[in-house]
C-alpha cells in the first residue's frame, strides 16, 4: 500500500511540477506584472535602497507589528536559503544542464512578483494572536478574503505536514554533515541528534522575537560566509569563467553536450529543471515560505511586500555563485550526485572550502529547521488557539530527533506532493484575491509619487 502511494505521489509531482505547471507561473507572473504596473522591475533600485539599505538601522516605528521589517525578511530567508541553495542548484544542473541556472534566474524574476503579491495579502488579513505576536496566511486571507473558511483550514494542515516534514529532513542534513566533519562523530549521532534538537528547541520556544534576533544575526553572516567561499573558488578558477557563461546562455536556448551526458540537454529540460528548482529555492507562491513577513512592523503592506522582492533577488545571488562554482571547478557531470557536487566543487581548489560547505551547509539547514519551527506554529494559530497552537512544538521536537537519526528518500517526494498542491490552491487564491492586490499596490506608489513631488 505505501509503494502504491508513493507511485501515485511520484505521478501526480510529475503533473504538479510539469511542463504545464510551470505555464501556469508565467502566466500568473506576468499578469500579476501587468497588474502592478511592474513595480518589481521599474522601482528595484528604491526597493534596494528601502530593504537592504535599512539593515541594521534602528525602527523606531509605532506601527503594529513585532519584528522589524529586516528581521521578518531574514526569518522569512531562514526557512528558504536552506538546502536549495546548493543541493537544490546541482540537482538543477544535473537535471537540466547548465542551461537551467539561465532559467532559474526566470523563474526568480516571476517570483519576485508573485511573493511581493502574497506578501501584501498576508499583511492585509493578519491578526493578533492571544499571545500578543501577529500571525497571517492562508488560514486568514482565504477566509477573511474569499470567506471560504475550510479551504484555508486545509491549507494550515498541509503546511503543518509540510513544515514537520521538512524538519525532519533539514535535521537529517545537519546531522550528516557535523559527523562527516567531525572525526568519530558517527559513534556518538544520538548525542548530536540531541544537541541539534536542543539548540532548535532554545530558540523556537524563545518565541518569534528570538528567532527573528537569531534570524537577522545568522543568516548574513553565513550567506557572506558561504558567498565569500564560492567567489574564491570561482576566482581561482577563473579561466573557465567566460566559457561556462557562454555554455550557460547557450545551454539555456540551444542543445548542448557535457561530460557525462552524451545525448545532451535540450531547452525542456534546462527550463523545467531550471523553473521548478528556481520556484522550489525561493519559495514564491508556496505560502509556507512566505507567511514569515506577517509580523513585521508596518503601516502599508507594500512596505513588507518589497522585502519579499530583495529576499529572492538574495537567495538567487546564492544560488548562482553555487552554479558559477560547481560549474567552474569542472567537478560538474550529468551523472554526478546532488549531494556532493558542490562540496567536491569547493573541495577541489582546497579541501579548506570543502570543510567551508560542510559548515555552510550545516548552518543553511539550521536557519531552515528553526524557521519551520515558527512557521508551522503560527500557522495554527490563524485557525486556533495560541494555547492549543503551542503543542506543535512537541512534534516539532519529535521531527528534529527522528530526522537527525534516519530519514527515508521518499520524504522529500511526500513533502514536493504536499507543497506541489498548497502552492497550486494558494496562487488561485492570490488570483481571486488580484484586484485587491492591485488597489492597495497602485494606491501606495501612487501616494508615494505625489508626497515625492510634494517636497
């Protein structure tokens, strides 16, 4: 009965994450393009100097909220910048050719626009919890939106089953690597399994104020880390850049061969793979990715929404220096392994940099368990209590311990099958809910332009 499960999953990923699928995002990209005057593209640079300009500086602002802005953008990139990041970009390469890092540079720009969109309705239909923090997502703005109130329930549930899920395959990912580093730590994978938990555990049940204190302080420093890493290996093999940017755009429009692949990619493939790893890696439309910007302190919801267009620009730099550096280094092969393709990449220039993913990955996959440990919580509190909401954190515990010892392959396809279904009913729900989006996105900019030229 399980295989026959897993067959039907494996079958209806195939259709939700197809050919057809990914039409569906253009479409619904370019609409949401047209509809909000493509505001992602003609004001990216004052988006740029309102998000990434304002790290670090003091919000002294009284409007409702409990996280800065930043803090919900980088607790928000806790949970994406994870895993995707770099296994996500080989598995890309390895699926759709080099090709595929072209496409999933499309695949972000129709993100950008789409996650902005999500962002504003979050905001717009978020509530105060009992507990004093705000929650928002599809559990609100499908009821209080659309009022259709079991919709938005199954939505919550999916994404509870996703977020636990997810936990239990980001701590298996911690867990591998510490004891790949570690000399002998494999005779002692109960004791860091705990470890793990514990420290997960000190900072979700802190609350949503620790985890966006650890958030803003963990995810820069260790996206520079990694960033600074990844140039070097890109510099030091810097003969073959030019070459692997030819083969990239080339590989994106036209059939090429590589080592390893002897009949070649063609376009299907470098798009498919390139789109479905590139909305996988940002998370746009997926709502479980997203419904971290409802606690943010802001007066207009396209204040927060812009934050959701610099979170994607970010994790795309990322996952280009991943593909620069794998395909660089000359480790890339058609029929190489996901899962070591970018440490042996980095390996290859000094085994220092191999060391280098190994902790990168490590903290990638830890910012991603403590973001599922928020999300998933909040989340049930748009549908019931705060009090009763809290239990979730037992079997968020429970998913971190079982991850870090065993976790089964077919787990991701289970959590791709879930996540394939919330994003399809979520960016229906966006599309019903698009005039809205619209008004109170054309509204701001155009209040905005008339105080500019007021001064």
């Amino acid at each position: 009965m399980a295989q026959g499960f897993l067959r039907f999953v494996k079958a209806i990923n195939s259709v939700l994450w197809g050919p057809a699928a990914l039409v569906f995002l253009g479409l619904i990209g370019i609409y949401l393009t047209i509809g909000t005057k493509g505001v992602h593209i003609k004001k990216f640079k004052y988006i740029l100097s309102r998000t990434i300009g304002q790290v670090g500086k003091k919000n002294e602002d009284d409007s409702e909220g409990v996280l800065t802005s930043a803090q919900s953008m980088f607790t928000s990139l806790a949970s994406v910048i994870g895993m995707g990041s770099i296994v996500g970009v080989a598995s890309a390469l390895i699926s759709g050719g080099p090709g595929a890092i072209i496409w999933m540079w499309v695949a972000a720009f129709i993100g950008m626009i789409i996650k902005y969109a999500e962002i504003i309705i979050i905001i717009k239909y978020r509530r105060k919890a009992e507990d004093g923090t705000y929650v928002g997502g599809p559990g609100l703005y499908v009821k209080n939106g659309l009022n259709i109130r079991g919709l938005g329930e199954v939505l919550v549930a999916l994404m509870v089953i996703v977020c636990l899920l997810s936990t239990m395959i980001q701590s298996n990912v911690i867990i591998e690597n510490v004891v790949n580093i570690i000399p002998n730590a494999k005779d002692y994978k109960i004791v860091v399994t705990i470890i793990n938990m514990v420290l997960a555990g000190i900072v979700v049940i802190g609350g949503i104020k620790r985890i966006g204190d650890v958030a803003e302080k963990l995810v820069p420093l260790m996206s520079i880390f990694y960033l600074i890493a990844s140039i070097i290996v890109i510099v030091f093999n810097y003969q073959n850049i030019i070459p692997v940017i030819g083969l990239m755009f080339k590989g994106a429009f036209t059939k090429v061969a590589v080592t390893g692949g002897a009949l070649g990619y063609g376009i299907m493939k470098a798009m498919q793979f390139g789109i479905a790893r590139g909305f996988f890696v940002s998370g746009a439309g997926q709502a479980v990715f997203t419904v971290s910007h409802a606690p943010a302190k802001v007066k207009n919801p396209v204040e927060q929404a812009i934050y959701g267009v610099t979170e994607i620009f970010l994790v795309t730099i990322i996952c280009t220096a991943t593909g620069l550096a794998v395909l660089t280094s000359g480790v890339f092969s058609a029929d190489g392994n996901a899962a070591i393709m970018v440490t042996e990449a980095f390996a290859e220039t000094s085994k220092i940099f191999g060391y280098a993913v190994g902790i990168a990955t490590v903290l990638f996959a830890y910012t991603t368990v403590i973001g599922f440990g928020y999300i998933g919580e909040s989340q049930l509190q748009t549908v019931i209590s705060s009090k009763k909401a809290r239990y979730y954190k037992i079997f968020y515990l429970i998913a971190a311990f079982v991850g870090g010892l065993t976790v089964l392959d077919s787990i991701w396809d289970v959590t791709d099958f879930f996540l394939a279904i919330i994003m399809v009913v979520n960016l229906i729900v966006i599309l019903l809910e698009s005039k809205e989006i619209f008004s109170i996105s054309n509204d701001y900019w155009k209040n905005l332009k008339a105080e500019e030229m007021k001064k």
